[in-house]
C-alpha cells in the first residue's frame, strides 16, 4: 500500500478492485467509472452510464426499437437464412455455430433491417447484431443490407446503418470478402440517385465491415468511445512491436483524424439524425415525438457476456 | 536443400542436381552422358507433372507466394509497350506497394495498376512486402479516374499478403480508402479486368479487384484471411494454417467453381516462375480475349452487368 492509499480514509478506499458480489440481472456495474448501477434505470438510459456516458453494446433490434418510430415498422429479409456454401470446419462446423449463435441471439443471422419512420420521416434502417457471431458478415448480412438499400431506392427515402462488426466472416470465406464489394456496389447505386446514406459506427466497427459500407456515409457518426478501424489492435502491435497510444483507433482519434464527421451520444441519437436527415432530404424541422428516453418496449435483456470476442477479420 | 524449390519440390531439386553433375562430367570427359542427362530429364518432367498434379491449397499458397514467381514488373515488360509509371495520390505520398501508369496493349492505351512486392530484403522494404497503405488505394483511385476520363480500359494485377497494419495507415483512413475504391469501381465507366498474380489476401486485394472480369493464375491464392491469419483465430495456433487454406477454400480451380471468378490462366509446368516468358504470353492471350467481349458491350450493359454480378455474390436460404 503507497502512502497516499493508506492516507484515505478506508470508507473511499476500493479494496481488491474486482468484487463480483453483485447478484446477476439486477445491478449492472459500468465497465467505464465502474459505479453500480441498477440495471432497469441503465435500460431506462439506453444502455449509457448515467453518471460517466460510457456506451454500452446493445442489439440489432433493441437498437433499432430505440431509433424508429413505434408506428409501421416493416422488416426486411427475415425470410433469408446462413448457408453453408464450403461445408466449413475449424475446431467446430460452422453450422453448430450458427445454430448456437441462433439460439442464443434468436436472430437468424448478424444483421435486422427495416423500413419505418424517424420522427415522422420515411428511413430504412440496418443494424448489426454484434452477438451473432461478432456481427461478422457473411453472405445475409451483405443480401439483407443490399434488399435494404433497394427498399430505400424504391421509396425514395434514406438509409442509415448502425454498424457493430469484427469485419468479414471466415467461414464463407471468399463469398464474405464480395459482400464488402457488393455492399459497396449498392451504396453506389444510392448515392446516383441522390439518396443518403448515413453510417453509425458502433463499437466495435472493424475490419471488412469497417473497409465497406461502414466508411461509406454520406455522413459518418461514431458513438463515443467506439472502436473502429481496418486491422485489430493486436495485430498491428504484433506488426510494429510497439504499444499503441492511448485511445488509438477509438470514435475521438477518427474525428480527429478526419475519418468521420461527428460522434453522437446514443441517447441525442433519435433527434440528432432526423435533423440531419430532414437537411438533406430538405425537409421541414422534424418534431421530436417520443416521450423523453423511454424506450418503446421494455424488452426482457439477455444478460450482458462481458466481452464477446468472436475475432473476425 | 535448394531455396529455388519449395519443400515438396525438393525431390524434384535432387534430380535437377543430378543431371547438372552428369553435365559437368560430360563436359569434362570423353564419355558421352547426353542418354543418361536425357533420361533423367524425362524423369523430372515426370516428377514434376506428377507433384503438381496433385497440389494441396497449402502448397499451391507456397507456390503463390513463391520468392521468384513473377511480379507486377515482369507482366508490365513483357505484356505492355511504352509504360509511363504515374505517382502519387496527391495528397501524401507514392506507396510504393502499389505501382500504376498508361502503358499500350496491343497497341492500344490502358490503365495499368498492380501490387508490387521486392526480389530482396531491400526491395521488399522498399515496396513493404506489397502491402499498401492508404495513400496506395487512393493512387489506384486516381489512377482509375484518370482512364475513365481518358476512355482507357483498366486491368489490375493483385499480389498482396494484404492492406498494412501499422499506425500510420489506420490514422490515414485505411478502411475508407479501401472502401472508396470499392464504390468507385462499382460503377467505373471502362472495361475493369482483374488478374490474381499471385496472393490475393482479403481487402488489401479486393481494393483493386472489383471488375468485369476476375482472372486467376493457375497457382494464385485469393481469400478473405491469410491462412496463418485463419488458423490463428480459428484454430488457435498458425501452424493449422494447412487446415485453415484447406477449409477456405482458396484455389483457383475451387474459386471458379463456387462462381466467384471467372477464368483460370494456366501456368507453365513447375509455376510461372519457371517460365517468366511463357507465362506473360499466356496472361496476354486471355486478357486479348477478354478485353475483346468487353469491347463489344455498351457502357451502360457494361455497368449493369458488373452490377448484377457483384449482386449475384453470396449463398444463402430463403425460406
């Protein structure tokens, strides 16, 4: 013990750091300022910390409930589902994986569209389900985005995609890889037609995913404290032999990089992107309808794992 | 044992230094060994057919990455007239991992751009293995709009273990360059014809590979992780790497038949590297092919086409 801890009086002192005495479901303990916090009052905040702001990981569809219009949501490419093109097999069959990460995500594969509305505006939304095998993309996740940005076109109204990705899925392999340049391809297609495209980088954005649509907005937003970029951090440690800088690659070094255009705290998120989305598609000042932060449904919450680290690349 | 051959080509290394002994001998001696020299030539060619008749994807990645095979500047001698080398992004610096420039085909002005490793620990230092950082990418992109502006058809040759991993190259945008060349090519106003030379690692490779016609040499290797990179993560350990080239299947012949490229360049017997001259020739030939159906489509089916193509890319269930 330093002269400084043994001159706090023992009720400030944090003793041994990792207590995990706090029973499961419902008390939460934020990985950023470590307070305890009770978890219905977390949810109450998306998932943000109430006392420091630290963003915690949610879902593909809790994300999509707190973003959209209660009103006349419509899901797009439920209906596909994960082949298994290579018959692939590492130390496991990537069918038993995808039956695993399905039973335990209730998602098909790692991406949920919809078409719905943002205070009133007409958007095609995507998200990426980090749970579902690190929000790896494979073969639905490039078709279901691709249908959604067709819905968009066919509408006429924007797309906005919250990204939460290791990058491309090893297990389809080659097929992975095309989707980031099919993914591309469609936001082409978006942008001839004078359509936005908004991305949000979630944490984490990485990889293939992060080499494609990801970096591809027309405005780029980043949650705070996000992790994005091309190569893991690992690896590039492992390549340069040197530790990297504090903050390396999170949402505040790409914004001071130039890499993306804002970070947006998740619970300004709703209000923020429907003024700029009525900007560009020059439309009247939307009214932000939503009683103050409530979610639309308070939905049961999975306990939270830690640290998913399905690597991809 | 012989550097110029890989390890299962080692048998094939023995008898090759047999009948250059036979050879030393004959020219020293009266007795003629010209009988023996040709029989054991007929006996390596054998040899050799035979090894290579049966390759593993992981021997084939050998081949790939193969320190003599040819590169960038070997196709561009002997494919090309007239290359004007064009540098920079104009915005921060020449890569030296990727080179480009105008060159005539046939006569014909296009576009050449490609990865460019080193023969030696210098060189490769110098073009960094092939691994092209941001300012790469976006050498490539403005090379590319500079041909569409010209009406110059595009071919582009990939070899790269993959796009850098270092500091610089993630503070510079990496994933956006990539990205952007992606959404460019998409929807490039020319003819885009792709070659796989030799590695055709992940994002580093695709950012220069989307085009109207994807090629590969007969021995290249194009796949979304290094199979060390796969065996890592998947199966804890490189050394499965194997396993993990073997899984992904990461071959020409498995490539063409799961529809994701469209036509396999043979090599001379033993890999390119054997037969620099040969190989170019043959490369020439298909890419004449090639570029001649592209010549014949419209701009805008040209388009639709590329369009549908990369739309058709992925397997999945509908229920």
């Amino acid at each position: 013990m330093s002269w400084f801890e043994k001159l706090m009086p023992s009720r400030i002192r944090t003793e041994g750091g990792t207590k995990g005495a706090v029973p499961e479901g419902l008390w939460a303990k934020c990985p950023g300022c470590s307070a305890v916090l009770y978890r219905a009052e977390l949810e109450r905040n998306l998932d943000v910390c109430p006392k420091c702001a630290y963003h915690n990981r949610i879902g593909a569809r809790r994300r999509l409930d707190s973003f959209l219009d209660p009103e006349g949501r419509e899901e797009i490419g439920a209906e596909l589902a994960p082949a298994d093109p290579l018959k692939f097999k590492d130390s496991k069959k990537y069918r038993d994986r995808l039956t695993q990460a399905q039973k335990s995500t209730s998602e098909t594969d790692a991406m949920v569209c919809m078409r719905g509305q943002l205070q009133g505006m007409g958007v095609v939304v995507a998200a990426f389900e980090f749970k579902f095998m690190g929000g790896s993309m494979g073969s639905v996740v490039g078709e279901r985005f691709v249908r959604a940005a067709d819905v968009a076109q066919e509408h006429g109204i924007p797309l906005v995609c919250f990204s939460a990705s290791g990058g491309a899925r090893m297990q389809e392999s080659l097929f992975s890889l095309m989707q980031m340049a099919k993914t591309s391809a469609a936001l082409r297609r978006m942008a001839d037609r004078g359509l936005p495209f908004i991305s949000v980088l979630t944490d984490p954005t990485m990889g293939g995913v992060s080499a494609s649509l990801a970096m591809l907005g027309d405005i780029n937003v980043a949650e705070p404290g996000a992790l994005i970029g091309f190569a893991g951090p690992r690896v590039i440690e492992q390549t340069v032999r040197e530790t990297l800088p504090e903050g390396f690659q999170r949402s505040e070094f790409l914004l001071e990089k130039g890499a993306i255009d804002m970070i947006v705290d998740r619970r300004d998120m709703r209000d923020r992107m429907a003024n700029i989305l009525a900007m560009l598609t020059n439309q009247p000042v939307p009214e932000p309808k939503r009683e103050e932060g409530a979610p639309q449904e308070q939905e049961q919450q999975q306990p939270v794992a830690p640290e998913e680290s399905e690597e991809q690349q | 044992m012989n550097l110029n051959f890989l390890e299962f080509e080692q048998p094939i290394a023995e008898l090759k230094a047999k009948i250059e002994e036979l050879r030393m001998v004959g020219d020293d001696n009266e007795i003629n060994l010209q009988d023996e020299i040709d029989r054991l030539k007929t006996k390596m060619r054998g040899l050799t057919e035979s090894i290579y008749s049966s390759l593993t994807p992981w021997q084939i990645a050998q081949i790939a990455r193969h320190p003599q095979r040819p590169y960038m500047f070997d196709y561009i001698e002997r494919i090309f007239d007239g290359f004007e080398e064009l540098h920079g992004d104009r915005a921060y610096a020449d890569d030296h991992a990727i080179v480009g420039g105008i060159a005539r085909f046939n006569g014909r002005p296009v576009m050449v751009i490609g990865h460019q490793k080193g023969r030696d620990t210098k060189e490769n230092i110098y073009r960094n293995f092939g691994m092209p950082r941001p300012e790469g990418y976006r050498k490539a992109l403005r090379l590319m709009n500079t041909a569409e502006r010209f009406k110059m058809p595009v071919m582009t040759f990939i070899d790269t273990p993959g796009a850098y991993p270092g500091v610089g190259a993630e503070e510079r945008g990496q994933s956006e360059a990539i990205a952007r060349n992606l959404l460019v090519m998409a929807g490039l106003k020319v003819p885009l014809i792709c070659t796989v030379m030799g590695e055709g690692g992940s994002g580093g490779a695709l950012a220069i590979g989307v085009g109207d016609r994807v090629l590969m040499l007969q021995y290249s290797t194009y796949s979304v992780i290094s199979p060390e990179g796969c065996a890592t993560i998947l199966w804890k350990s490189a050394e499965k790497a194997p396993l993990a080239a073997e899984a992904m299947g990461i071959t020409s012949d498995r490539l063409k038949e799961l529809g994701l490229i469209d036509e396999i360049v043979p090599e001379p017997l033993g890999g390119a590297h054997r037969d620099m001259d040969t190989m170019a020739e043959t490369l020439k030939q298909v890419l004449v092919e090639q570029l001649v159906q592209l010549d014949g489509i419209s701009t805008e089916e040209l388009l639709e086409q590329r369009y549908n193509r990369l739309m058709s890319y992925g397997q999945f269930t509908s229920q």
